[in-house]
C-alpha cells in the first residue's frame, strides 16, 4: 500500500522549495518563510531515500544501479537550468545527490539492514566527517579533485547532504515516538548553543554548520513523527492537494524552476514581492494539470515506452550545454527535456529495475 504520509511530506518539500528559490527577502515574514525553505532539500532527501528500502527487497542490484545513473545522468538537465553549461563546470545537483543517496541506502539495506539507531549514527557521523575536512588545508591537489563532488565547495555534495536520507531511514523505520524525542534533544541542544553564545550559524545552508544541521534534525524528525501521527483516511481527505503535489514532485521541480526563470528574467514588476509566491505557484499548478494530456497527444508518452527513446533524451541532455548557448537556449531546451524526463521517468525505471545481468545460469538436469 502506499504510503500517504511519505506523499505528504514530499508535497510539503515542494511548498518549501517554492519558499526557497523565489528567495524573497523583503521583510521579516518573508526572510522567515525564505528561512524556512531552506530545508526544503533536507526533507526531500530524507523522503526520497525511503524508496531504498522496499526497492532493497524487490529488485536486484544491476538494474537499480542503471537505473539510478540514468536519473544522476538525465538529472543534469536541471542542473544546466540552474548552472548553464554543466561540462565547463560539474557540480553535483539535487538529482544527482538523490541518485547517488537512494543508490548508496540501497546497497546498504541490501546488504546490511541495519538497525534504526545505525542510520541515525551514520547520519551524525557523516556532518561530523563534514566537519573534520574543515580542518584540512584546501591546497592540497587531492581536496581540488573532491571539490563540487565529495566535499565543498558546490551545491549538494556528497559530504554532508548525504545525511538527510540516512536520517530519513531512521525517522521512517524507528517508532515514532523516537522521532519526538530526537526532534526535542535538538531543539535542546540548539537552546544550548545559543545560551552559551556558541556561533550556530543556523542559516548557513551552503557551508553546513552545527546550527543548521541541528535545525534540519529539529524539522525533519518533527515533521516525520506528525505526518506517520496522523491517521491515513484523514490525511487523504484534508490533504489532498499536497498529496496531489507530492506524487508530481519531479515535475513540480522543473515546472517551477522554470517559471522562477522566466518570471525574473521578464517580469520584474512581479520579482522580489510578494506577488511572485502566488503567480509561480499558481501556474506551475496549472501546467502540471495542462502537460501531460498535451505531450499524451503529441504521441510522446508512446514514444517513451521505448527504451531507445530514454537514450535519445539522455543523448540531447548531455549535448545540449555543448551546442547550445546559455540564457534562454540552454534553460528552455533542459527545462523541456526535464519535463519529459519527470513525466515517464516510472517508464524508464520499471525497464531497468528488473534487468538482471548476467543472467543466472540455469540449473542442469542430470
């Protein structure tokens, strides 16, 4: 059965993604909510990366890993949207850190399946190894490879963001009370922080510090135990957009993202107020209602039934930051190609989930 509360956390991510790239700093509600938002990757990767778990027990490994590098691959039509030409200057993305968490939990529950506590550990020994490579110098060679990838700089690499979906594990497996007390040890030990004059640096998404990630287990663990708290009938009826949102979480990010675009680019009467939460909200609705029976027409859902159409689209992602120029060129084309990709990607996936390679041998009769 599905899971709603996962749906329902995942649309709620999508509310605060909206909060967070619009970027709106205005006045105090606003830089609060914008503050807020900034978690939204947090609770997303910890949703997504539950995903590991079921996929653990039903799919063998050779077609989850193809799978999950086609999407680290296909995912960097959204990180052109956002850094231009992705060949001049790779830099992990949020698709690309969701391939490579839901793939790495995989391996782990498939091979391990460890115990709830063990995520949590591994979640807080992965900020702490984030804080250890602080203290490294940053000429070293080695650290310049690493960088945009492994270690920061760059958007979402792989030390710290690949704690949230350890966290995730734990907060969905562990009995929900557990969530409630992990949610008040780090409200506990933020007050603690700020009582002793400790510099938190709570906001600080983009260089993680102890107050943030403090906060992200506050909210994550906060937002888990609420969400599994509330009786499935009840969060079908009173939350149905969100669930709606939710389950169209792909495409809500590239519809959105690409509104954000054009809207700063050519509406400037409407960027940097209050109007851009409603017109981006609204319209990004409006064409994840539009689309998929548009392209359905076209015959495009037809096409990506096929497997060779999936190596198309990957083959003009990965070209487009080649040939096209960036601006609108490049963002358009990707934002188009992302679409498509967040639309059948459950087409690709159920092709390459199951593929299992080599074969195994068949048993000889005596």
């Amino acid at each position: 059965m599905r899971d709603h509360s996962l749906d329902l956390l995942k649309g709620v991510a999508c509310v605060l993604m909206l909060l967070a790239h619009t970027q709106l700093q205005i006045d105090l509600p606003s830089k609060a909510l914008t503050f807020l938002g900034s978690f939204a990757p947090i609770l997303f990767f910890a949703v997504s990366g539950i995903t590991a778990n079921v996929q653990a027990q039903r799919y063998p490994v050779t077609g989850i890993l193809l799978t999950y590098v086609m999407i680290f691959l296909l995912g960097l039509s959204f990180a052109s949207m956002v850094s231009g030409n992705v060949w001049a200057s790779f830099n992990m993305d949020i698709l690309q850190i969701i391939a490579v968490g839901v793939l790495t939990l995989y391996l782990v529950q498939r091979f391990i399946d460890p115990r709830p506590w063990t995520h949590l550990a591994v979640a807080v020994a992965i900020f702490g190894l984030k804080l250890l490579t602080d203290l490294l110098p940053r000429e070293g060679w080695w650290l310049n490879l690493l960088a945009n990838v492994v270690l920061e700089p760059g958007n979402f690499v792989i030390i710290p963001w690949l704690f949230p979906f350890f966290l995730g594990m734990y907060c969905h497996l562990a009995p929900n009370r557990h969530n409630l007390w992990l949610a008040a040890v780090a409200a506990l030990a933020l007050v603690l922080g700020w009582a002793l004059g400790l510099p938190l640096g709570i906001d600080n998404r983009w260089d993680m510090t102890v107050g943030y990630f403090l906060f992200a287990l506050l909210i994550t663990a906060l937002a888990f135990f609420i969400a599994r708290a509330l009786p499935p009938a009840w969060i079908r009826r009173a939350f149905a957009p969100l669930l709606w949102l939710g389950g169209q979480s792909l495409l809500f990010l590239y519809v959105h993202m690409g509104l954000i675009w054009l809207v700063r680019r050519y509406s400037e009467g409407i960027w940097g107020t209050y109007w851009i939460w409603p017109v981006v909200g609204l319209l990004s609705v409006l064409l994840m209602w539009v689309l998929p029976p548009l392209l359905a027409r076209l015959g495009i859902a037809r096409l990506m039934r096929w497997l060779p159409a999936w190596i198309l689209l990957l083959g003009l992602v990965l070209g487009a930051p080649l040939v096209l120029p960036a601006g609108a060129p490049l963002v358009l084309t990707q934002l188009m190609l992302g679409i498509v990709f967040s639309l059948y990607y459950a087409e690709m996936t159920r092709a390459l989930k199951g593929i299992t390679w080599p074969a195994p041998r068949a048993r000889e009769g005596r």
